[in-house]
C-alpha cells in the first residue's frame, strides 16, 4: 500500500474537490482577485459560502480554481458574464451530493479500492508500480498534494459505484436502437427562412407625428431616475506607458521558469487520417471505410500508438502533405476559443494517445484524429510573448503611478489640459490623446472607448460638485482620471434626447407584435420546398440552402434545434412545414427538397452494437442526472443545503474586468 494510504481514513472528509480536471473544463468560474482587492488572501479565506450535510465548501476552494482559470486564459475571461461563482459554486454543491449519497447506500470507496485504482494508474510497461517517489512527485506538480489528489480518487470511485448502481437496469430495445441509425443518416436537401424581429423590425419607419405621441402618452418610461454628469478624463494607457520599459533577457527567462509547465505550452501534436469523398452517393461508403479503419487501429479501445496510426495513414490517408509525415500536421494544434467547433478542437478533450470513435465529417470529407504529446515552448519561441507581457505587467504598475500622480495634479489645477502636457512625455502618449470628454451619462450608459463600467460609475458616483476629481479607475486598456464638468438632475427627458431610443422602441414592438403573423403568412403563401428560400429572399429575412444536411446539425442562419430536427425528419419529399417552428427568438420555416434514405449495410455489419452503447450510455447519464437532482431536491427541502447569498455577492462583486493588453499564446499570471 503506498505510504498515504495509512492516512486516507482521517483525510477522506478533508477538502473534497470533487473531479478538478472535468470541473475546470465544464464549468470554469472561479475566483481571481483584483490589484484593489482586500489583502486577505482569497484561497486561504476559510468562510463558508455553502454547506451540504456535514460539509463546507469554502471560499478558498472557489478561489483556488478561479486563479487557475483566470492564469489559464492570461485574465482575459469574464467570469461574471459566464455566471460567475454561483454556477462553479452548484457544481461543487452537485459532487458534494453524489459522494454523501453514495456514502448513504454503503457506496463509498474502500482503501484497496482506492490502491487497486493507483496502482493500474501509476503502472510502468511492464504493469509494475513506479515507485512512492516518482508517484508524488506527478501528483505534488499537478495538485499540489497527495491528500487532495487521492481524496479527488475515492470520490471519483464512490461516483462511479453509485453511477452503476443506480443505472444497473437501463437499457435500450433493438427497434429503438434501428430508428436512432435512422434517424442520424437520413440525410436531406433543405430550404428554409429564419424570421427575426430585428429584420422585421427594419421594415418599420414611424413617423415623427407617431415618434411624438408616443413620446407624450410614455415620456414618464423614459425619466432619468439618477443625475446624468458629463466628465472630463485623463486617459493612461497601459501598453503606451509600459513599451518605454527595457527588460533584459535575464528578466526574461527568470519569468519563463517560473511559469507552469501547462501555462505554457505550445500545443499539441496531432495525426490524421483524411478520406475524401468523390461524389456524393459514396459518402456512406466512406465513413463505413473510416469506421472499420478506427476499429483496426485502435483493437476495440480507444487509444493507438504513434506508429500503428502513421502506418494506417500513410497507407490510407488522402492528405498527401501530412500522409507522408505518418499523418502529423504540419504544425502543433493551438486551441482557438473564438473558433471553438473547428476540425481540431475536439483533440482537447481526448487523452494522449486516444483516437476519435467515430469519423468526423469536415468539409465534405471524414477524418480520424489522434491526439499526440503537448509540445512545450521554448525560451526563445516564446520571447516575444514573454516580453509583451512583460512590459503588460510592468506597464500596469507604471501606468497606475503615472494615473495617481497625475491625480493630485488635477485637484491642484483643475486643468486636465494641462496635467496631460505635464505627463504625456512620462505616459508615452500625445497630450491631446490623454484628455477625453463624455456626453451627460447616468449608470448604465455605454460610454464610448470605456463600454459599461462598473468601476467608472462608482468613481462618477463620488463627484458631486463640478470640478471635482475621482480616484484613478480601471476602463478599457488603461486608467481613467475623471473630473465632473456638468449634472443634470432626475428629470423627464425633451423629445430629441430620446427620439432615437422612442423610435427603437416602437420599431421593436410593432415587429414582436407582427413576427408570429408574419410567419404563419409566410407559411400559407408556399406552394412548394422549392418555393421557401426565394420567398424568404424576397421579404428581406435570412435564408439558405443545405444540401446533405443531418439530424442535429446547424440549419445556417436558423441555427440548431430538436424542433426543427423533428420537423424536418417527419416531412415528406417536397413538403413545407405546416407551421412556423420556435427556436429561441426566432421563427423557422423548412422545406425538404430531397430526402435520402440511409443505407443499413453497415448497421447490419457492426454499427449496431457501438450505437446501442452509445444510447444506452446516454440514457444512464440521463438516469443518473435525474435521480441525482431528487437526490438534491430533497437535501435542500430538508435543509440539509444551505447556501450563503451574501458571501457569493461579495465574490462576484470583488471579480474584475478581462485584464487589457494581454497577448494570445503563453497563459502568464499577471501579479
């Protein structure tokens, strides 16, 4: 038994993270601390912000992973536009509840359980164990220690035993199992129009005889219930202020080293295998191709090694350039957030050595991936990287000097003019770059260079006499200084300040008033599937044509949804929907020009058992889920779960705004 084991019982209550890894993939809203925020360091706080049963979930726990995020994604990440605490903070309370239920049913992980499960996991080639010492060593450098990580194991098996228990009698009937094959490869060429309110919105022009009335029978909706105040601000911008600084190589690497292995990598390797598809009528014929090449590659698991794969794709691979280089690409794969359904991106989610199950269908062809090692980055490949951020890091400090300085000069002069001519030459900026001006704001306004502001409206917030000076604030790529020229107070707004905001108003609501007519309209005036998309055209809505289009793909413009998944499998060839279909703030209308059959070879030869497991492994999941959620039910009608409001306001309170300037690439902390 490896030296911890000795001491589980005592630590098995200690901190239950509950499954890290998966929680910082899914859920990904944690705490990081602002520059202004309190000294007490958030991952030490031990306030309780929730309890189920007999445990705590901490604000520390929360922090931690919040940190880990926030360094991932170099500060650049919202985490309150995402849900902030409170969504992180319910998958917690969700593990907390699958490990004391399955305590309840005798469920719980045994220590030769827990042993078995490192041992397999810790094992050299040759299936024997590597040894206490390289042991904690991976586990220190990944979780920082053992404890936390075989305490992440127990509740990761008690899941697992609980999961199986519950689920033990789910199954899935033959026929059931054929309609699903059906269901997924019937293919379709399709017609639609997706009917928004803003497109018919734009079709509407009130004139100023109706913008007027409207104004005088609502002018009381349009009160501003807070004083407006117009500024004048001193602009630091943090690149500006932080591109003087000289950083040395020696500062640099100094920097590189203390960097995480994982912050800093530069992606990952990854073989292919491409199969085109000549013509169309070939493409079941393909992807049967692809699917018997996964199960010879990978022996009925899910993993191959480097070599069997880059023997398959040079054998088999249509991509001559990454054919001939045993199916690498060219280069390492580097996740793209803003293009998160890219070819590549799944390879994220998949373990080192584990090859996709089934072909992925990408531009017309199929492909198989198999996702290799992470690449790490050099010093010298990441230099650049390493000095933007650098002089980003060095540059808010300097520039936050240079705003507080420049702070104490405007409450002596009152002059933003000539404070800027003061400290453009140490700020790096013009003097006319520096002095900004905004129109009458109340809280909530989109101000121009600074958007929606928290931080702005609290420092506007202080000024209560013209002239008065705030303190420096934190906007869109720098500091603000602002000073209050003008206040208007509480009042009803004139005609012309809100003419613009009248005239959305009445376009918005005539266009929500007229879209469910319209659509139905739309309907009744189609003669035909091949009708839809000119019809559409013609009203100025978004339309398309999709050719070979399958069950649970994107429509275009009209998105994904069941509904018109639903719609479209159940219609005939030639036939349009009889009603508009609902999918989100929209209505869909589709016509099936042509329907394609599937073909059942390869359900007879094989496909049908991998798909009644997927089914069977998708209605446990669904079981599981729900009995769970009673499960969770009952503990908070019982009292047993109890969540602290205002503990969770204080964190999501204290998140700042995405860091400026932050490059893409190396995840560097920013403190």
């Amino acid at each position: 038994m490896l030296k911890q084991l000795g001491r589980l019982e005592r630590t098995r209550n200690i901190v239950i993270l509950g499954f890290a890894i998966l929680m910082a993939v899914s859920l990904i809203f944690f705490y990081a601390p602002g520059r202004t925020a309190s000294n007490l360091d958030p991952t030490k706080n031990t306030a309780v912000v929730a309890k189920v049963g007999s445990d705590t979930i901490t604000v520390a726990e929360l922090a931690r992973m919040r940190d880990n995020i926030m360094q991932r994604y170099g500060g650049q990440i919202n985490l309150a536009a995402l849900g902030g605490s409170r969504r992180f903070l319910d998958g917690l309370i969700n593990q907390r509840v699958i490990v004391q239920e399955a305590e309840r049913l005798g469920l719980g992980a045994s220590d030769a359980e827990l042993k078995e499960k490192l041992l397999r996991q810790f094992s050299d080639a040759s299936g024997q164990f590597v040894g206490y010492d390289r042991y904690k060593e991976s586990i220190t450098a990944r979780y920082g220690d053992t404890e936390t990580y075989e305490n992440e194991m127990r509740d990761a098996i008690a899941s697992d035993k609980l999961r199986a228990f519950i689920t033990a009698s789910v199954n899935v009937s033959d026929d059931e199992v054929r309609e699903e094959y059906k269901r997924r490869n019937t293919s379709f060429d399709v017609n639609y129009i997706s009917i928004t309110a803003d497109k018919l919105a734009a079709k509407v022009q009130p004139s100023d005889e109706e913008l007027r009335s409207y104004y005088e029978s609502h002018k009381t909706d349009y009160r501003f219930l807070e004083p407006q105040k117009k500024v004048r601000y001193l602009f630091v911008n943090i690149e500006k202020a932080g591109s003087k600084i000289q950083i040395s190589d020696e500062d640099l690497k100094a920097r590189y080293e203390q960097v995480k292995p994982e912050f800093k990598d530069n992606g990952i390797k990854i073989q292919q295998i491409m199969l085109k598809v000549a013509r169309k009528d070939l493409d079941a014929q393909v992807e049967q191709k692809a699917k018997d090449l996964i199960a010879k590659i990978t022996n009925g698991s899910r993993q191959a090694t480097e070599q069997a794969f880059g023997e398959a794709a040079k054998g088999n691979s249509e991509d001559p350039a990454t054919a001939r280089n045993n199916g690498y690409l060219a280069a390492p794969f580097k996740d793209n957030p803003k293009k998160p359904h890219g070819l590549y991106s799944r390879v994220t989610t998949m373990s080192e050595g584990e090859v996709s199950d089934i072909p992925i269908r990408y531009a017309g062809n199929w492909y198989i991936l198999r996702r290799g090692a992470v690449v790490p980055k050099t010093f010298e490949q990441a230099k650049a990287e390493l000095l933007v951020s650098a002089r980003n890091d060095r540059g808010y400090n300097t520039a936050f000097e240079i705003a507080k300085k420049a702070k104490a000069r405007l409450q002596e002069t009152k002059d933003p003019q000539k404070v800027a001519q003061e400290f453009a030459a140490e700020a790096n900026m013009n003097a006319a770059d520096m002095v900004r001006e905004t129109p009458y704001l109340k809280p909530g306004d989109d101000v121009e260079n600074i958007g929606v502001n928290q931080q702005f409206e609290q420092a506007l917030a202080s000024l209560k006499n013209p002239n008065d000076v705030g303190e420096p604030t934190g906007v869109k790529d720098g500091f603000a200084i602002p000073m209050l020229i003008d206040q208007k107070e509480p009042r009803i707004p004139e005609f012309d300040e809100v003419k613009t905001k009248i005239a959305n108003d009445i376009k918005n609501q005539r266009a929500k008033e007229q879209i469910d007519q319209k659509a139905k309209d739309l309907v009744a005036s189609l003669s035909g599937a091949d009708a839809v998309k000119a019809a559409g055209e013609k009203e100025g809505f978004d339309s398309g044509f999709e050719e070979g289009w399958k069950l649970s793909s994107t429509l275009g413009k009209a998105g994904t949804s069941t509904a018109v998944d639903d719609a479209i499998y159940n219609l005939k060839e030639g036939e349009v929907s009889k009603t508009p279909i609902k999918v989100d703030n929209k209505w869909v209308i589709v016509g099936v020009v042509k329907r394609i059959e599937p073909d059942f070879t390869s359900f007879n030869g094989g496909e049908r058992d991998r798909l009644k497991q997927q089914m069977v492994s998708a209605r446990e999941t669904q079981v599981f889920e729900d009995y769970i959620a009673g499960v969770q039910q009952r503990m908070k009608q019982d009292g047993k779960i109890k969540i602290y409001d205002d503990v969770i306001a204080q964190l999501d309170d204290s998140e700042p705004a995405a860091q400026p300037g932050l490059p893409a690439g190396l995840n560097f902390p920013t403190k």
